[in-house]
C-alpha cells in the first residue's frame, strides 16, 4: 500500500487536504477496531499514515524547489534514505529521482521534435522555449540560433546555454509514401523527418565538385527556383515587421541579419550576385 501511494504521489501530485483527512479517517477506524484493539494492526496502520506524511511533505517541499533540479534530487534522496529499512520503497524514489536526474542531464545536441498546431509559427515557439529555458537557467544565459545551419560547438561561448529551432517536414520512403495516404497516418507514429535547411540543398547541387555530377538544365532550374526563394524570404521580412509588436523587434532583426548571411553565402556558391530585397521604406537611387 505504502509503495503504491507513493508510487502516486511521486507521479500524479496527489496529496491534498482531502488526502490528508482520509489518512486521518484510517488511522481512527483502526484505533477503534475492537477485535483488533490488542494487536499490531493499530500501530502498523499508525506507522503506514505516518510514512505516508512524511512522502507528502516531502513532496510539497521537492514541489517549492521545482526549478532547483540539485536540491530536488537532494530531497528525493533524502526521502528514498528514510526508507531504507523498505526496500521496495526507496526503489521506489530511487527511480523517481533517476527520473528528475534523464531530464536535467547534459541535453548538448540533443534534437527534439515538437508537433505544432498548423498555423504555429516558429517566432512563437521560439519564444515559448525561450521563456521555458529562461526559467531554469537565468534570462542572462540563453540564446537562441535562429538559422538552420550545422552548428560549431567551438564557436559557441560555453558560457551560455544556446537553442536552436528550425522546421521540418516528416519523410517517407517510397513504401511509407504508397502506405501513408491519410493525413493523420503522415502526422502520427512518425520518427524521421531530414530539413536542413535551404543552404544543404544549394550545397549539394551548386558547389563545383557537384553541379558537374547532375543534368545542366536542372541545376540552372534550380538555381532560378533559388533566386525566387530569396526574393521571397526577404518579401516576407518585410512583411514581418510591418505586422510585428515591439517584443518581437529583437528576433526580426536577427532573422534579417541570418537572411543577409544566406544571400552572401548563396552569392558565393552560386558564383553571382543574388539582390538583397529592400526593407521598407528604402528607396533605390541609381546613377547613370
């Protein structure tokens, strides 16, 4: 009974005042059980109530230090050491604890995916993992990576903890593609998706070393196609901070540095100039 209560308490956070007043209920019907009054059953009962309280203070303080992963682990120890003489249980808060301990492990490289109403765009939930990294590391020692490049780790500064966020799309292979007509069947029970963003794809077909493996009128196809993404990625910029409040000024302004980046690098590796959209505003002057 004990291992199971504190099984729930561990996992579903019970332990309200009602709680509190059935432990009370129990403890009184075994104290007045006459036929059981002159055995142990009362002061088993008594001691069952008694380490059943001691979980749930512990568990109102590990809820206080929620945000605090070393001193919650410390309780949780303490809590399975007060129970060393039940085996059963202090696994029991053992395993919770090495719970607490999965999550906030060192997460370096780790990738996690997040399924998003349609209509989510990726400034909201780089916002929402902003607040939530905030939170457990301190405002001052995050940043966000706003691009879908491969990552440095040496050219990150150890000092902060960095997130990167990008979009990606589920892939098939072509039994999947035949297999999967439904919507919901290409949205559920999926574990591969492969976007790398943009700049992998101009790599692999405009590099020198590269173009030369793939048909002429295909990569300068793809090269048009690359042209009217720029265009576009900058048309929407605009449109982005037409639209945008105040709270949002500091990612425009990184998404509009990550897309000048782009367009210098895609100018490199496609060997012409590609045009920077004008901001709004701006005006064109040209001298003949």
């Amino acid at each position: 009974v004990i291992k199971a209560v504190s099984q729930l308490i561990a996992d579903a956070g019970i332990g309200g005042s009602r709680f509190q007043q059935s432990l009370a209920i129990i403890n009184n019907f075994a104290n007045g059980d006459v036929p059981l009054k002159n055995t142990s059953f009362p002061a088993e009962v008594k001691d069952l109530t008694k380490r059943i309280r001691t979980v749930l203070m512990a568990t109102a303080q590990m809820k206080e230090h929620e945000k605090d992963p070393e001193m919650l682990v410390d309780l949780q120890y303490s809590l399975a050491n007060s129970y060393a003489s039940t085996p059963e249980l202090r696994r029991t808060w053992l395993e919770s604890m090495a719970k607490v301990h999965g999550f906030f492990e060192e997460e370096e490289s780790k990738e996690f995916i997040y399924k998003e109403p349609k209509l989510t765009g990726l400034s909201e939930i780089s916002q929402r993992l902003l607040k939530l990294y905030s939170d457990k590391f301190g405002a001052d020692n995050v940043k966000m990576i706003q691009d879908s490049n491969k990552v440095n780790p040496k050219e990150l500064d150890p000092k902060y903890a960095y997130i990167q966020v990008t979009y990606v799309v589920p892939y098939f292979d072509e039994k999947e593609q035949q297999d999967k007509r439904t919507d919901f069947e290409r949205h559920h029970n999926i574990n591969r998706f492969v976007n790398a963003g943009p700049m992998a794809y101009a790599r692999a077909f405009f590099e020198e070393k590269n173009a030369k493996k793939y048909p002429d009128n295909q990569v300068k196809l793809l090269k048009e196609i690359f042209r009217r993404f720029a265009e576009a990625c900058g048309q929407a910029l605009n449109v982005n901070e037409r639209l945008i409040k105040e709270d949002q000024l500091e990612y425009q302004e990184e998404m509009r540095a990550h897309y000048r980046d782009m367009l210098t690098e895609l100018s490199g590796i496609m060997n012409e100039q590609i045009p920077h959209t004008r901001q709004p505003g701006t005006d064109r002057h040209t001298t003949y």
